[in-house]
C-alpha cells in the first residue's frame, strides 16, 4: 500500500471520532440550553409565588415559560410561607435524555431551583 492508501485508511479512523466528538458537543450545548430555561422557569415561578398565595399559579406559570414539550416532562414543586417577607421557593425537575434518545435511554436530571420573599 501506497502512501495514497494510507492515507486514505487515517482518514477513515479519524473522520467517524471527529463526527462523534462534533455531536457531543452540539448535545453538550443542548443540555445547557434546557438547563438555562429550566432555571428561568424556576424563576419565573419562585416570582409568582411569591405575589400570589396560590401556589398552583406558579406551577402553571412554570409550565407556561417551559412549552409543551418541557412541561410534559417537568415536575414542578413549590413552598410558600404564609407570611409577608417569608421565602417562596420553587423547584424545577427534568429528565433530558441524552442524544435525543438514541443512546438507549441514557439520561441527565436537570434541576432549577429559586427563592424570593413573599409580597402578599
């Protein structure tokens, strides 16, 4: 074998790792992006359990900044003082499964968690 041919065998070992290494990377920012709406939606929650002492409002408010699809997902769990400058927290659980799915289940619990004092 020529070095044409081996050539051509280095190219076929190192084009599949440079591919797999590619995709990892797009699921690694994938994660991050659900991990950032995960939070922001904890936010957004803790924000109104805070201004509202029912506490199924933050859990729909959650499922509202989340979408569809998030939201099916999510489990969403608030606790609220019930008194003014007390501290409402709201807790935003997800499974992201990894490569959307194909790797036989393989999965990531995201979690977003937040707190604020109570206004009302």
């Amino acid at each position: 074998m020529g070095e044409r041919g081996s050539a051509v065998v280095e190219f076929a070992l190192v084009v599949p790792l440079v591919v797999l290494v590619l995709l990892a990377a797009v699921e690694v920012a994938v994660a991050a992006r659900t991990q950032l709406e995960v939070s922001q939606a904890a936010r957004e929650g803790a924000r109104e359990a805070a201004a509202s002492p029912d506490p199924s409002r933050a859990v729909e408010v959650v499922r509202s900044f989340l979408g569809a699809d998030l939201a099916a997902r999510a489990t969403v769990s608030v606790r609220r003082d019930h008194r003014v400058g007390g501290r409402a927290e709201v807790t935003v659980r997800l499974t992201h499964p990894l490569g959307g799915g194909l790797l036989g289940g393989l999965a990531v619990t995201l979690e977003g968690r937040s707190s604020m004092r109570v206004e009302r």
